[in-house]
C-alpha cells in the first residue's frame, strides 16, 4: 500500500500517515513546499515504522504543477489523504482580498485542481481513497471566520460531490471535519467546543479508511456539538457575539 500526503508537513496528516505506517505497513509519501522538513520527517516514519517514506516538492496553489507532479510518481498512489490548508486571521482576510484569495485557494481551488487529477486516475483503475481534510468550520457561517469557513464549506461540498461520482466506480472520496485539534495551524488560538488530541485525529481519519466510512468528525463529541450549532436558529447566532 502507497499513502500520499499533500500537505506532507500537516501535523494532522502526519498523524494520520503514521496510523497506515504502524498498523498496514503502508509505504509514505509527504508532498510539501518544505522539501527538507518532508524529508525529515520521512525518515523519522521510515525508522519507526520500519516502511519506506519519502519527501516531493509540491505545491497545492501551483496549480500548473499538479498534472506533472502526479504523472511523474513512478509508483501511483492506493491512498491520498489531501491535508493542506490555510488560516490567515478572519480580520486580515476582510481587509485584504490577497489574504482572502490564499484562503480560498489554500483550502478550495488547490483541492480541486490536485483532486480531480487523482480521481481520474482512481477511477479508471477502479480502485484508491481519496480522504480529503475539511474542516467544522464549513457547517455554519459565524462572524470569527467566515472565509476560511466558506473555503471548507466549498471543499466538503467538493468531497461529497466527488464520493458521488465515484460510487460503483471501486473508487471513493472521505470527508474529514475535524474539530479543533491542537497544532501549529492554530497556536495560540483556543476552543469553546473542545479539543481532540493530535493523535486521536489520526487514529479516526485511519478508522474512517478500515471502516469503509463516507463523511466523519474527529473526537467524539463533535458529531453532538456540530449538530447543536447547525441547529441554532439564526436570530440566536446573529446575537452571539462570540461566536
Ligand atoms: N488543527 C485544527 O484544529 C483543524 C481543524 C479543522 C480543520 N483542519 C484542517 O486540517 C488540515 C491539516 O491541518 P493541521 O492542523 O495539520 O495544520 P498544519 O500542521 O498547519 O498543516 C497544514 C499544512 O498545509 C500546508 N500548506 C499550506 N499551503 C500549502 C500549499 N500551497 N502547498 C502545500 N502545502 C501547503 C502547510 O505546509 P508548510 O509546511 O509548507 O507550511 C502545512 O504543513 C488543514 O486542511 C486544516 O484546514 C485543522
């Protein structure tokens, strides 16, 4: 088995690369625009895992790039799990549209340019995961984060559309919503909905492959708390300021 990381520096996509490393011997590859840290990191997964892991250049918002890059892997993936992602602060992002766009892309545009890559090639051999790293943000637009939210909105409507088309095909797409999950995407940030430990994330997104499951969040407790926002009428969120 091939697992391939875009976004091969993800805490929570190293995580999850680590699950398929232990537990079905899955060889790695991190793809990352920090060639030396993936490089560095493959090894660290080689020598614990006993697996052959290796770093590729890559980057999500080059999107010229993506079809070389993907024809170019000698060996074609079994499993891509699709971990890159930006937050860029929701007040920056108002005030600058550039900063908006990096969201937007980061999250959105990449995702589908690099994807449908990999769904054709999945499809026409039948076979291979997709597992694509949304996020909770996506599910309720609120004042703190609505673009990066709508970013996430945008890719798990993708996913889903993608599982779809895929059906029957032997191929499929999993959508990932983690909550909020401590790592360096969002240090110094805290959460009033709870938090799910990095490795638990990457136990769930491995547990969401095994099971042959469609669309899951991270941690037990999101599904409940998830479920609670979508359902607050809006009259009640317009006057929660915090939120
Ligand atoms: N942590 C959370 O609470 C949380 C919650 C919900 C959803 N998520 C989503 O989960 C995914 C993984 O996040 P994480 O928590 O593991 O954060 P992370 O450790 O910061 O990983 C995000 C990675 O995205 C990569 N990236 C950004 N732009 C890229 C580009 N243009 N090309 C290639 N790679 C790029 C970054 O690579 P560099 O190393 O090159 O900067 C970084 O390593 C993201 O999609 C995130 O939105 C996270």
């Amino acid at each position: 088995m091939l697992v391939l990381v875009l976004g091969g520096n993800s805490e929570i996509g190293l995580a999850a690369a680590k699950q398929f490393a232990e537990k079905e011997k899955a060889d790695i590859i991190l793809a990352s625009r920090n060639l030396e840290k993936a490089r560095e990191n493959a090894r660290d997964i080689s020598e614990e895992f006993g697996v052959r892991a290796e770093g590729m250049a890559f980057d999500a918002t080059a999107f010229d790039t993506h079809p070389k890059f993907y024809n170019d892997l000698a060996d074609k993936p079994d499993i891509v799990i699709q971990a890159f992602g930006v937050l860029i602060k929701q007040q920056e992002c108002q005030e600058d549209f550039k900063k908006a766009r990096q969201v937007i892309d980061g999250n959105l545009t990449g995702a589908i340019s690099i994807l449908e890559i990999v769904a054709r090639d999945f499809e026409s051999r039948g076979a291979g995961t997709i597992i694509g790293l949304s996020s909770v943000a996506g599910e309720r637009g609120r004042k703190s984060s609505y673009i990066y939210a709508a970013a996430k909105s945008g890719l798990t409507v993708y996913l889903d559309g993608l599982r779809h088309r895929l059906y029957g095909s032997g191929a499929t797409a999993i959508t990932v919503l983690p909550g909020f999950v401590p790592t360096k995407m969002v240090a110094g940030r805290s959460s009033k909905f709870g938090v799910t430990p990095l490795e638990t994330a990457g136990k769930d997104i491995y547990e969401a492959w095994k099971k042959g499951r469609h669309k899951i969040y991270t941690g037990k407790k999101m599904r409940w708390v998830m479920a609670y926002i979508r359902n607050l009428p809006e009259s009640v969120i317009l006057k929660r300021r915090d939120l």
